[in-house]
C-alpha cells in the first residue's frame, strides 16, 4: 500500500486535507482437501478530503468523505467446521470479497464553560457487506459469512457533557438512525429495514480526591440485521473506586 496526504488551510478559519491510497493484495486459496487451487489480485484506489471551519473561539463545524475497504478476518474465511456448542457450528466461506464502504460525515462541535457538544450526521454506503447468516440443518444451526448486496446506515450521533458541580459530570450520547440491507442466502432474500437508537447517560461523582463512583445506564431499542431483529434492550452498571495508601492500594466494585 501507499499514501499520500496533502493539509493546507485557506484565511485563518478554513483548513483542509486531501489523501490517496492504493492497495494492492492478493488473495491465493489453496486447498487439497476440496481441490481448489485460485488466486486473486486486487487494486483498490481509495481517496479521502476534510475540512473544518472555525465558526469561532470554541465552535468548529468539519467535514469528511471517504472511501474505505474491510477485508474478511481469517476465522471468516476457513472453509471448515468448527463447534461453538453442542448444537451450535461455524463454518467460514473462503470466496467472501472485502466490502467496500463510502462514508460522508457532517459534524459540528462547541466547547462552553460548563458543557461540551458534539453532533455528526452521518451516511455509510456498504457493498458486498459482509454478514453473518445462520441456517438449520438436521436440527444443528450452522452459522456462516455471506457478502449481501449492500448495506446502507445514516443517522445522527449527538453526545452532550456537562459540569454541573465541581465533584460532578454527566454524559449524555444517543446515535439514531435508519439502516437497510438487500442481500439473498439460499435463494431466500435476508431484506431487513428500521429505525433504531442506543443511548446512555453516564454519571460520573468524586466527592472525594481518592474516592470516584460512576453509574451508566444503556438503552438500544431494536436492531435490524439480516435475517433477524434483535429485541429493545437495557442494562445499568454502578462501580466504585477507592484509593487507599497514598494510592499504592486501589479497591474497585462494578
């Protein structure tokens, strides 16, 4: 691979950044077993530009587009069977492509006194997304990698901080958005659409210099991937740090 990247800003408030790289890999399957013997080569060009403007001493509003590639992972690629459980096997797919992803980010960013803000509007464009898929043959479910036809996600992403008291800070985040998948496996299309949120709010107190406590709860309404949609989910954690010693000795509960 080789990268080029050049920076250069326009006045005091616009600055900019345009980048290039070209891939080349090759991929070589060989196997006795199931007599394959193939190689393929591949050239991918990916160019990425940026720019942020300064809207003033604390407030910036930024762009990115981009062109990425996500090459399968080994264990996705083994053509064998492998136990999870008793009733559950892998099975990776040794002809899956790399998925090619088009990113656009639109953020905005402010820095106040006693609050930070961040808000990214996003969009992702997949092809060849790379999907886990499962299937059930003589009562045993069989998972494998397929790619799908394409896979597109936009949304917004906010996450606010805030300093209320000196021994005090909350985090909110919450990312909405609307994600669909096209793609077919065993002949049966795997279509799945929706509107989802994960959000959480993160607590943070020191009312001491050697004590911290920390409370976070999660909520993720459905998701929606191939094949399946997952149920509205939620969950808390609470831990406590102390430090005792002058800080050699630390107890944590979570």
């Amino acid at each position: 691979a080789a990268y080029a990247m050049f920076a250069s800003r326009i006045g005091k408030k616009f600055t900019y950044k345009v980048g290039l790289r070209g891939e080349f890999s090759t991929v070589t399957l060989d196997s006795k077993h199931d007599e394959v013997n193939e190689r393929n080569d591949d050239f991918f060009l990916a160019p990425n530009v940026s720019g942020a403007y300064k809207l003033s001493k604390n407030q910036q509003l930024s762009m990115a587009l981009s062109l990425r590639i996500g090459r399968p992972t080994y264990p996705q690629l083994i053509p064998y069977m492998s136990m999870v459980d008793a009733m559950t096997y892998e099975q990776g797919n040794m002809y899956l492509l790399p998925e090619k992803t088009s990113k656009l980010d639109l953020t905005y960013n402010i820095k106040g006194e006693k609050f930070n803000l961040f808000a990214d509007a996003y969009f992702n464009y997949t092809t060849d997304y790379i999907s886990q898929v499962t299937e059930i043959v003589d009562s045993l479910l069989i998972t494998t990698y397929i790619n799908t036809a394409y896979d597109m996600k936009s949304g917004l992403d906010l996450s606010l901080k805030i300093f209320p008291l000196e021994w005090m800070t909350a985090t909110l985040s919450a990312n909405t958005f609307y994600v669909m998948t096209k793609g077919v496996f065993d002949g049966a299309d795997i279509d799945n659409e929706g509107w989802s949120n994960n959000s959480n709010i993160l607590l943070d107190f020191i009312p001491r210099k050697t004590t911290s406590m920390q409370l976070q709860y999660f909520i993720m309404t459905p998701q929606y991937y191939p094949q399946l949609t997952t149920s509205f989910t939620h969950k808390m954690n609470v831990g406590v740090k102390q430090k005792l010693m002058k800080g050699a000795l630390t107890l944590s509960l979570l």
